[in-house]
C-alpha cells in the first residue's frame, strides 16, 4: 500500500551531523563522490536504506511536483523543453520510490499533454529520444506497481484504465497525423500496462490490444551455430541472449520495432535462446509477441528461459495447484511454452521450496505443453545438492536440468565446489556476469579506477551493482573483492596478450572463452555463458559468434589462472571466505 502524505513519513534529524561533515556535504565534496558515498551507505541494510526512501518521499511530497500545463511541456514542434525533461525526472523520482500509484496521473498527463497540444517529432530527434526513455518509464513503473503489491481497489483499476486509454489515443494521434503521421514510440508501454491490469483485475474484459496487429509474421532462415550443447529435451547454443538489461531504462530505451529488429538479427546468427525473468520488466511480454509472429518451422526452433522469482515468504499452502498456476503466469506473459523455468528461492531456512521443485518437475511432466525442463537460480553448492537429493528421493530422478549462477575471470567461485556438483548430478551452468558489466574490455585496459557516478565516465547500473555489504557486489565491487584495480590491469593485460595471439580477437572474448572452457569439466560438459544484450540499442551477435570458433590451448588457460585464481586458487578461497558459495549476495536482500 502506498501513502502520501508527508506526515507518514516525518522527517528527522535523528543525532547530530558533525560541522566537519557538514562542510563536506554543502561545498566540498564532488557531486560523483556523494553519489558513491550514499550508494554505499544504502548498501548497509534497511536501516539506512528506508529513512533515505523515506526522505526522498518526504521531499517529493512537500510540495508534490507541479502539473506543468501542455504548452509548458511541448512548446514548439519537436522541441525538447528543458520543464519537459524535469517533469520527467520528477516522475521517474515518484515510481523509484515506490509511489507509484501517484505517478500514474503524472504519467498520463504527460501523454494527454503530448496530444493536446499537436506535438510531432522526427525519428532520431532529442524529443523523440526523451519520449522513448518516458515510454521505458512507463515499463518500469508498471513493474514497480507489481512489486508493491497493490490493493485491487477500483481506485487504482479507473487509474490504470484511464493510462491505457491514453495510451491507445496517442497511438491513434500518431497514425492520424497530418501531413505524415508520427512513430508511435509507447508500443512497450501500452503492452505493459494492458498486462498489468490482467494481472491485478483477471476478471475484467480484455482490454485493447491493437498495438499487437503493428508487427507483421516474419519469413526467415535461421543461421547455423558452431558449438551446441543439450540442455533437457533441447539442442541450444553455447551462448544465450540475456535480458537482464531490460529490467531498467538506464541502460537505454528502444522501440518495439528496433527490439524486434534486433531480435531478429539474433536469429539470423543462430543465436535462438534467451534468458529473462519475471521481474525483467517487460522481458517476457517482448519475446513472447516476437516469438509468436514468427513462422512456424522457426518459431519451434526458438527457445526460452524464464524464471519463477520468489524474494519474501510466499504466505499460504504449497498446492499442486499453486505450482501450477504461477507456470501458467508465465507461459501467458510469453504466449506459450516455457522451455526452461529456473527456481529462485530467497531463503534456504524456509524449506517449502523443496516441495515446490517437486512439484514444478510434476508439471513437465503432466503438462509439457506449458513448461519443458526446470532449472534452479543462484543456488548455492549445498542447496543444490540438497534439492537434487530430495527430488531423487521423491521422484527417482534429480529433475532438474540447470543452475544459473555468476562465473567469471573475477568470480571463479563455482570452481569451489559448484562445477563438481553439477557434474555429479548432471546439471548444466547457465552463467551470467562473464564480461563483469563490460569492464573486461579493453575499454577499461590502462584506465584509472572508475568513480561509481563520475560524470565523464558514466557506468551502468549493472557496473555499479552492489549487494547487502559493501564486500557482497558484483562488477566494479566484485573487482574489488578479487583484487585491487592494479591487479584488474595485470588481469586485463593478459587477457589482451592473448587476444593477440589469437588473431587480434578480443580480450573480452578471451575471457568468455575461459569461462565456456572451465565450465565444461566434468560430466555435465558444456555448459552456456548468458551474453547481455541491449535490445534496439547495441547488438554484438558477430562479435559474440567469434567466441564459439576459438580454442584457447593449454598455455592459454595456465596464463589467464595465475592471475585470475592466484596461485592455488587462493582468490577463489578467499572469494569463498569473504562472499559465500554461488548465490550468496541473493539472500537477505532488504
């Protein structure tokens, strides 16, 4: 439940700041450094990351942004006003913080505002680019309004309603435009917002859905992948695509029709499987519309893993219709079957997941047309071991096909115990995190330590990602944790050297590689690195292709393990002591 009222969240000086420290605060300390310091603070735990929430809200609420008038919006034609991109912040301030009901109207004035005053634009323009970052806003906002867990009163339903209505009106603006009508740049949007009111209101009619029609069936060929492995009842490359990128705008926004054009480019390069999650944002809702307007022969070609995230006690019975009905969530926000569904559970203590998996393995196989193989989630080494044992003593057979976890030149610590678990078991790696957020790149190769929020070099929010502690990060934290920036240089140097060698291939390939080669040990060899991809704004299929025709030779692998593991993988020990096992920084998260 949402509140606004300022007095729900007094604010107070609790304690006294020091003069030194107030000093540093107002006048000397650069904008990027108090940026860093506050994210490290909030890192802390709850007991600093609310009242900070708390003032933020405070502060948005006292006084609540101004309504401007649409002529102060959008004062000329295809003029981006600088009170249009501070209206927009201020809004994307209010669903940040989990006000997210209170945005819906600012959200809907703004494209009411958009109509009212005969705004146009041209495709590539500042304005055009501001309405595509309002249009991922409002995909953010809608999984925002998820995550609170809202009353379904009819209060929020009108709200939610009138959005898709204006919506569907500035879709309409568009096409009707004269004398040429406009890119229509909330497609996204209003997909979003017509599944979010399904979700919350399951029994209210179905809602427009006309922007589905702006996509026409495609006629392809897919291209032929070099390295393959089996992965349940599935033959998938060693490489998917990975959608964690769309779970915020912050990583650029693109249109419905340049998504799809890079999806379709993906196909093309024979890289057919993707991983996203329930909480991705729109992840889901995108592939499934892209998937289901594809041919036949290629549409079954096409495979997708998606998750079944529970972060909180789930507060009820676990049934075998429970299950079921969270598979069939899923396979309706993809408009069909889910080839892999991996389990995330937020805390081993609560032991009701056991049952869950067995009864997610039960519905492969009562129902194989909503779900094929099922895969676990940032589970660590013993959880794992553990879940399989139990479904093998349920059921006769482990169940479960896969585990995702971070592995990487920085993060060797599935090498611990993991890769030997999953061997015994049979289970696949599906890794993220191996290009460490885009630091292993030659990029970063004889650059200075990076400010979290410099300015100059803006990091993405994947970079920046910190856990519970300052020591539980990933990417720019968990480079720290391995080593320091100069040791990362030595790292990146060798990586480098090899890429040299290899034909003047990259080093961030190299480092791909190493993870692909390390992973296969054991029984359940191979096993598949998730590659991010920002969908519309940067492809690197050909790029990545590379990484699945290079062999790194024993040379190879000796060089990149005296810097990446130390000597006798005492960085990955001293991972294992500082982190945990595989998974760890998942839990307990506030």
């Amino acid at each position: 439940m949402e509140y606004y009222s300022p007095s729900h969240y007094p604010f107070k000086m609790v304690g006294h700041v020091n003069m030194m420290d107030d000093v540093l605060i107002s006048n000397s300390v650069p904008p990027e450094y108090l940026r860093s310091a506050l994210r490290v603070l909030i890192s802390q735990g709850s007991s600093v990351q609310q009242p900070f929430v708390r003032h933020v809200r405070e502060r948005l609420l006292d006084p609540k942004p101004e309504f401007h008038p649409a002529q102060v919006l959008f004062p000329g034609t295809d003029e981006l006003a600088t009170e249009c991109t501070t209206y927009l912040a201020l809004t994307r301030c209010l669903f940040s913080s989990k006000m997210v009901q209170l945005s819906l109207s600012y959200l809907d004035h703004f494209l009411c505002s958009l109509c009212e005053e005969n705004a146009s634009w041209i495709i590539g323009s500042e304005l055009h680019k501001a309405l595509g970052a309002f249009a991922g806003d409002i995909v953010q906002a809608m999984q925002a309004l998820k995550e609170t867990d809202p009353s379904r009163d009819d209060a929020l339903k009108a709200k939610l309603l009138k959005l898709h209505s204006s919506l569907v009106k500035c879709r309409h603006y568009c096409e009707e435009h004269e004398p040429n009508a406009l890119n229509y740049p909330f497609q996204r949007s209003e997909r979003q917002v017509a599944d979010v009111v399904h979700i919350l209101y399951p029994d209210h009619p179905t809602i427009d859905k006309a922007v589905d029609e702006t996509f026409s069936p495609l006629d392809i060929s897919l291209g032929e992948i070099s390295e393959t492995f089996t992965l349940g009842p599935f033959e998938v490359p060693r490489l998917f695509n990975g959608f964690w990128q769309l779970s915020s705008p912050a990583w650029g926004a693109a249109s419905s029709d340049a998504q799809n054009a890079a999806l379709l480019q993906l196909l093309r390069s024979g890289l057919v499987a993707a991983d996203m999650a329930d909480h991705y944002g729109d992840a889901e809702l995108i592939y499934g519309h892209f998937r289901n307007h594809l041919p036949p022969q290629v549409k079954d070609k096409v495979f997708a893993a998606t998750k079944w995230c529970i972060f909180k006690p789930i507060g009820c019975e676990v049934t075998d219709n429970w299950v079921l009905e969270a598979v069939k969530e899923r396979c309706r926000r993809l408009g069909g079957r889910v080839e892999l569904l991996q389990f995330h559970w937020y805390d081993y203590g609560a032991k009701e997941y056991l049952d869950i998996l067995v009864k997610l393995f039960s519905v492969t196989q009562t129902h194989p047309e909503l779900v094929s193989a099922i895969g676990l989630c940032n589970f660590d080494s013993a959880h794992t071991q553990e879940a399989c044992d139990y479904l093998l003593d349920k059921t006769g057979t482990v169940g479960l096909v896969s585990n995702q976890i971070q592995f990487s030149v920085v993060d060797s610590r599935p090498l611990w115990k993991m890769c030997s678990i999953s061997a015994k078991y049979g289970l696949k790696l599906l890794t993220y995190g191996s290009f460490c957020g885009g630091f292993l790149s030659s990029r970063w190769l004889g650059q200075y330590r990076p400010e979290m929020y410099s300015a100059s070099r803006h990091l993405t929010p994947s970079q920046r990602k910190m856990g519970e502690t300052d020591s539980a990060s990933q990417y720019l934290g968990m480079i720290y944790d391995w080593g320091s920036w100069e040791e990362f240089q030595t790292l990146l140097s060798t990586l480098s050297t090899i890429a040299e060698k290899h034909s003047g291939l990259s080093l961030t390939s190299i480092a791909i590689r190493w993870v692909l080669q390390k992973s296969s040990v054991g029984a359940a060899r191979p096993s598949p690195v998730i590659v991010g991809t920002r969908l519309g704004v940067a492809t690197h299929d050909q790029d990545n292709l590379t990484i699945l025709n290079l062999t790194l030779d024993d040379d190879d692998m000796k060089a990149i393990d005296k810097v990446a593991l130390g000597s006798n993988n005492e960085k990955t020990r001293m991972l294992i002591e500082s982190l945990g096992d595989c998974g760890n920084e998942y839990r307990n998260m506030h």
